[in-house]
C-alpha cells in the first residue's frame, strides 16, 4: 500500500483487483477517502475520478477493500461505517451502532468480515453479507479502540 497526500485527505488505500501482493506498477485505481463526507475512487492512468460514493454526513476517516476489489467499506465521523459496490458506487449497507467517530476500518482476507473501532472504547466485527453487527468488542480505554489503526492478523 502507498499513502497519497493531497489537500483533504484523510486516508488513501490502493484497490487492488488482482489481489494484495501486486506492485503500484500492475494496478490502476485509487480510492480515497475524504474530510467532505464522500469516497472517490481514482483512475490513475488517465487522472480521472471513476466512481463518487457519497452518503457519510461527517469526514470519512478510514477505507478498506475487500472481496477482491469489488467492494468498499468507509468508516465515518458520523458514527457509521458503509459498505459500497465498486461496479456502481452503491451504498449497500450502513453499518450503525458505535456512538462515536468511527476511526478505523480493517476487512479480512475472505472478505466476509469488516472490523470497526470508535471513539466509543468498542471494537465491532460486522457480517458484510448481511450488514448485521456480529460481536462488540469491549475492554479498550475510554476512547483507546478508535485512537489508532486496527488490522486483522
């Protein structure tokens, strides 16, 4: 993964189709998320946005892709994660319950779970085929699960 600067945004994650071992070089799309709410993802071979993804009422915080790059999960200031087809930029579901900024997002290698942290003290693993909250992870100090980035092992 290579991290792109750019005026206002919080976080970049390559989308990688092939899967996560390819180079920069064999891969073309960006996504990134943003402080004004929404998601874009990037081709970089012609500079152009591809796909918009807006829905977020706060900044986007975080971004993780998963099932091959055929899917996209946000993580918000507005207290939700959204999972988002990449064919279309469709929000396929909100993932709600923490009730604070959600600071993280880290999807497993299957693609069938997403883990969220909060500035709520909780961790939240979510069934992204159904959308459902599948277990809250509980024991961080106040705020300690969304103070940092999580990733699955």
């Amino acid at each position: 993964m290579r991290e792109i600067v750019k005026s206002n945004l919080y976080a970049a994650a390559l989308s990688i189709a092939a899967g996560p071992r390819q180079f920069l070089a064999e891969c073309h799309l960006l996504s990134a998320a943003s402080a004004d709410g929404s998601a874009r993802v990037w081709d970089m071979e012609i500079g152009d946005c591809v796909l918009l993804m807006e829905g977020h009422t706060a900044g986007v915080t975080d971004l993780a892709v998963a099932n091959k790059g055929s899917v996209l999960v946000t993580s918000s200031a507005d207290h939700t994660a959204r999972v988002w087809t990449l064919d279309k930029g469709q929000c396929r579901a909100v993932l709600q319950g923490h009730t604070a900024a959600v600071n993280a997002v880290a999807v497993d290698v299957q693609g069938r779970f997403a883990v969220t942290a909060s500035g709520d003290a909780t961790g939240r693993v979510w069934d992204l085929h159904s959308g459902q909250c599948a277990h809250v992870l509980r024991g961080h100090g106040a705020g300690a699960a969304g103070a940092g980035k999580i990733c699955t092992v």
